[in-house]
C-alpha cells in the first residue's frame, strides 16, 4: 500500500497555492471565531437581564400579572387588583368577588397556577405607607388568620408567627416594625416575627422615623417610656410624654409637667422650656422660642438667635434654615453657609450633597459640602455612586466628586447607551459603535428589564435590548421618568401603586 510515496516525474508542492490554503483556512477560523464572540456576545446581552420580575396589569378591566420580558403569567380574569408582595417571587394574591358582589374571594397562586397557604382562613399583604402618602407593603412577610387569630408566615411559606393574635397591622411610616395585639394590650415584633416588646402596653408608637432608634411604650397607668429594636430599656416608663425626636441617646421628655433633655442613664438631666423641640444631639437642641426657632446648647445657652420659622439638621454642624419664605444653610455659630434664595433645600444621603429649588425655576441646584453649586439641571437620578441631570438640553454623568463621567461609566452593565447628534438623540453600544439612528427628541437609559422609551413628535415610543423597536412612538405622557416600559406595556403615570397596561 502507498504511503505517500512521490514518483520521480510528479511536481513539487508549490510554496504560494500552500500559502493561499493557510490563508484561507485562517480566514475560516477568524470567521468561525467571530461568529462565536457575537454569539457569546448576545447570551452575554440576554444574560443581564434574565432576572425575572412580576407584575400586575389590566386589560380590558380584568387584572392578571405579566413578567418583566413582557409575557403574560396569569392570564386577565381576575376582577379585583391582584396584589404582588415582592415582584421577585411568585406569589400573587388575587381577589375575586361573589357572584352578588357581597364578599369577596381571596387565593394565592404561583405562576403555574396552583394554589398557595392553603392552610389558612385569609392571606394578606401588610401595608404601609409615608409620609409623602408612597405605599409598600412590609417586607417578606404575610399576614394569615385562622380561626379567628392572626399570625405571620414568610413568602416561602414558613411559620413566623402562630396565630395567637387578635391584631397585626403596621407602624405607619416605619418599616420592619408590626403592632400584635393580644387580650387588649400591644406589643411589637419584626418582620422576622421576633418579639421586640411583649404584649404588655396601652400603646407603642415610633420614636421617629427610623426603626432603628426605637419606639415609645405607655403603660396601663400613663406613663411612658423607650425600648430599643434590640429589646433595651432606653427609658423608664416615668415620663408624662416624650417627643418623637432623639440623637447620640439623648431624648427629650416631660417630667412633673417640665420638659427635658436626658440621656438613657438618666444621669445628665437638663430642664428646658422651649414651646417646641425638633432636634436633640449630645450637645445642641433645635428648639421654638415664641414664635421662631434657634439652637440652643444642651445647658440653654443661645447658639443661634431664634429668628428662623424652622430649622432642619443636614449634617455635621450645618442646618437647612427659613427665614421671610426663603431656605438657606447656617452652621451651629449662625453663619449663613448657603444664601437664603432658595424655594426649597434638602440635604441627599446618598449624592452626600444638597438638593435646592428656586421659585419659578424648574432647574434643580445641586450644592456639595463646601457651599458650592456644582450642578444646575433637572431630571436628576442619584444612582449607585453617580448623579445623572439633564443639563442644557443634554443628559450628563457626575460621580460624587461632581467630575463629569459618561454614561458607560454609570450602567456599566448596560447593553446600549444614550448619544446625541446634531439636536437628534440616538443609542449606541458600549464601543460607541451606533446602533439606533439619531432620530429622537428625546430618550431614556436603558431600564432594569434593557427597554428603552424614545420620543418622536411628541410621542413617547419603546425600544428593547437589541435596538429592536417594540411600540413606535404612539404614548402621550408628561413625565417619562414615572413609567416603567416593559415591551408593549407600560405602568401608569402618577399612580402610587404600579400596575401595567397595554394601548
């Protein structure tokens, strides 16, 4: 058998057909090797947004719930408002009345359809809401009844709470804080279902708006007194009242018909006679002397003359002030920080800066630490670790430091960005490469689901991941950053709770 033996009289391989063959199998393997980027290019596209969420929608007055790809899960049947707890579990609520409309029907169901805590009378969401009337509902948690008495139950369906009380409800305005009530008197536990304060008290309310700083308690005799979230006594039940102000564990409390300050070992004990307190530190109290505010030091020395109509901490020694219908920016000494021009002021935690409005000025002035306005915009977004404004017509990116960044920089997971050509706006993806023609008055960053609204002729319109348009321009909507697009649908516009439809 042959080998490869070469006979005298057959040619030699010739040197240029084999570098014309290598040349093209390299061509074949660079082209192999590219079409397998871009398809791990999508899967790595479509793996960004492959968390699923749920929510409730409308059509044709029936509810039913879609996810966030756009899909219908349970089908619109449903004549009552179906209630999500946490859009990132299946659990949906849905409500049916009788055939009279005399009661109504309540079940659980998963997004296969099958029946959830069925071992109990009723299930319900626990809601709450602020004090800018925003509602949630409390955090992996549910209330159930059976048999008369209430308990609690997690979104897994696990056992929190037995059904030993004859009420649960909400602290309004504070989170992870649940008022039980048990043969006439209240107590306190977590959405954990962990007892905080035992069924022993008249009443218990927050001492502010923090859970964390804890709540007042009153006695069957009147009295009152704190509890820490972790069980502490912060102060004896002694006390005829006690604001709903604290700080560095100081309290403001009314003793013998005398208001005072205290810390919670009651060894530092100062009497004050102010018509009102609205901040207490270690040191310094804001307080209404007649008819205006000042601070005051905890010895009732005057810091700040009482000369504002309100006085507001923002943070380490400077004050957010009103004085003749204008804010400005004080510090403990009384020197005016930021001028008194401002229609509004308040101070942002998380851009560690302040916010500031002027009267018939639709522009948001954004002010760091140093008193300096570094930002004049509207549409501003705080962001994890960045500001987002729509300033002169073009939306900008700013870290906290207020160093102007790009977009990338911002949603670095994003699979398309927001770019800007000749006045038209247009989306381009992360190598700048365009990838929706600049056609559009206006656009919005891709959302958490990789939808994006675009605008035309005054209507707003949506685009998804790919730069595929999935509703042309057809919505009239004022304000585009309180709706939330997901394909063909679309959450209401100024409605506290959200819920999707479908022109």
């Amino acid at each position: 058998m042959s080998r490869g033996k070469r006979y005298n009289d057959e040619q030699k391989l010739n040197p240029k057909k084999v570098i014309a063959v290598l040349a093209v199998v390299g061509v074949i393997i660079l082209f192999v090797i590219g079409i397998n980027n871009l398809i791990k290019k999508k899967e790595q596209t479509q793996n960004y947004f492959t968390e699923v969420a749920y929510y409730t929608m409308l059509q044709n007055d029936k509810w039913g719930v879609i996810n966030s790809k756009g899909e219908v899960v349970i089908e619109p049947e449903y004549s009552l408002m179906i209630v999500i707890p946490d859009n990132k579990k299946e659990v949906f609520i849905c409500n049916e009345l009788s055939e009279d409309n005399s009661t109504v029907k309540t079940k659980v169901i998963n997004a296969n359809n099958s029946q959830l805590f069925t071992d109990y009378n009723t299930v319900e969401v626990i809601d709450n809401v602020d004090s800018e009337k925003n509602i949630w509902f409390e955090s992996n948690v549910l209330r159930v009844s059976k048999d008369g008495k209430y308990g609690l139950i997690d979104l897994d369906g696990k056992e929190l709470s037995a059904c030993i009380y004859d009420k649960i409800e909400a602290i309004k305005g504070v989170k992870d804080s649940l008022l039980v009530q048990k043969d006439g008197k209240v107590g306190l536990v977590n959405n954990q279902g962990d007892v905080i304060v035992e069924c022993e008290y008249a009443s218990i309310e927050a001492l502010t708006d923090k859970y964390t700083d804890g709540y007042i308690v009153k006695n069957e005799e009147g009295k009152f007194g704190a509890i820490s979230v972790n069980k502490e006594q912060l102060l004896d039940c002694k006390y005829d009242e006690i604001k709903h102000v604290c700080g560095n564990d100081m309290y403001v409390v009314k003793e013998d018909g005398k208001w005072k300050v205290t810390n919670k070992a009651g060894d530092n004990t100062i009497d004050i006679d102010y018509s009102d307190v609205t901040y207490v530190s270690s040191d310094v109290i804001v307080a209404k002397s007649g008819d205006s505010y000042g601070i005051f030091g905890t010895d009732n020395s005057e810091k700040v003359k009482a000369e504002y109509q309100s006085i507001k901490f923002a943070y380490t020694d400077n004050y957010i002030a009103e004085k003749d219908d204008k804010y400005g920016v004080i510090n403990v000494a009384g020197e005016e920080l930021v001028p008194f021009e401002y229609s509004s002021i308040t101070f942002n935690e998380k851009a560690n800066c302040l916010f500031a409005k002027k009267a018939d000025d639709s522009n948001i002035y954004l002010i760091n630490r140093n008193h300096e306005v570094k930002v004049t915009g509207t549409d501003i977004e705080v962001l994890d670790g960045y500001i987002r404004a729509k300033v002169n017509d073009e939306y900008k990116f700013y870290n906290f430091n207020f160093e102007e960044k790009f977009n990338r920089d911002a949603y670095a997971n994003h699979t398309l960005y927001v770019a800007k050509n000749d006045g038209k706006y247009g989306l381009v993806n992360r190598d700048g490469t365009l990838v929706v023609q600049y056609e559009f008055e206006d656009i919005t960053e891709q959302n958490d689901y990789g939808y994006v609204a675009i605008k035309k002729d005054g209507k707003w319109g949506v685009i998804d991941q790919y730069g595929n348009t999935v509703v042309e321009p057809k919505y009239e909507i004022s304000d585009v950053s309180k709706v939330i697009f997901i394909g063909k649908w679309h959450s209401n516009e100024n409605v506290k709770t959200t819920y999707f439809i479908a022109d």
